[in-house]
C-alpha cells in the first residue's frame, strides 16, 4: 500500500478568537477542526459527490491553553470505518509551543440529503477511508514500539 499523509492544515490564531481570560477560546478549537474536516473531505471529492454528511458527536479535549500570537497545525486521521459512519481524531498542535495542545474526536454519519435516513459509505469512499485508518493503526503500532 502506498503510503498517505494525513490531512493537515494550518492557520493563525486571530486576536478575537482570546476569551476574556486572554487564552484560545474553547468553541474556536471546533473550527480548527473543521477546517481539517473539510480539508480532508476535499481530498475524497465528497462536496462534488451526491453525498451528504451530518456530525453525530463532536469532543474535545485541551491539555494547554493556547494564546496569541500562534499559528495551530490540526491534523486528522480516521480511527473507524463503519457501514454509514467514521470516525475521526484530530490533532491540534502549537507552533509556538511545540506542543499538542487539544485532541479532538468526531464521529460523521452519511445520510440522505433529504429523509436523513442513514445511507452506506459508497465503495471508492470506503476503501480510501480503510487505507487512512489502515495507515493509522500502523502508524499507532510504531509509536507504541519506541
């Protein structure tokens, strides 16, 4: 298999997005998110596909607080394919710090665009998400081997 990069995208911390305690905000990092999110459906083609994609569940956990002026690589990876849903982990690092300051998990369900009823993940859709997670899961092996 022909090895993948993952999906990564960066952007500058913008001064309004500082909450009144002078870090990151906590719903901004969901944007961070999504822009990889939509980075990463890009490279599938899905927005030029018939497809249609709702978030079942969006979690995020911070380690550090974040202030300005940063610059914040989120990363993403799929950890799960499913009949009509996949998983996916983000990582949002620092620049400035050097540091992975939040992980993010969301789950995304293919439905109908108009019963919303779940749909099955197409085939070419399906096999470029196994070869992310395949990638994933061998890339979690070697980290778990140093």
């Amino acid at each position: 298999m022909t090895a993948l990069h993952p999906v990564q995208v960066s952007r500058p911390v913008s001064w309004g997005e500082m909450d009144a305690f002078g870090h990151l905000n906590n719903v901004h990092y969901f944007r961070y998110v999504e822009d990889a999110r939509i980075a990463f459906l890009d490279s599938l083609n899905f927005f030029s596909s018939s497809l249609y994609s709702v978030i079942l569940k969006n979690e995020c956990e911070y380690r550090r607080p974040v202030v300005y002026p940063d610059t914040l690589k989120t990363i993403c990876h799929i950890t799960h394919v499913g009949q009509s849903s996949f998983s996916m982990q983000y990582d949002v690092w620092s620049e400035q710090q050097q540091y992975l300051v939040a992980q993010a998990n969301s789950i995304i369900v293919l439905v109908d665009q108009e019963t919303f009823k779940k749909q099955s993940i197409p085939l070419s859709m399906r096999s470029h998400l196994e070869n992310h997670l395949s990638q994933y899961i061998e890339e979690q092996s070697h980290d778990h081997e140093k």
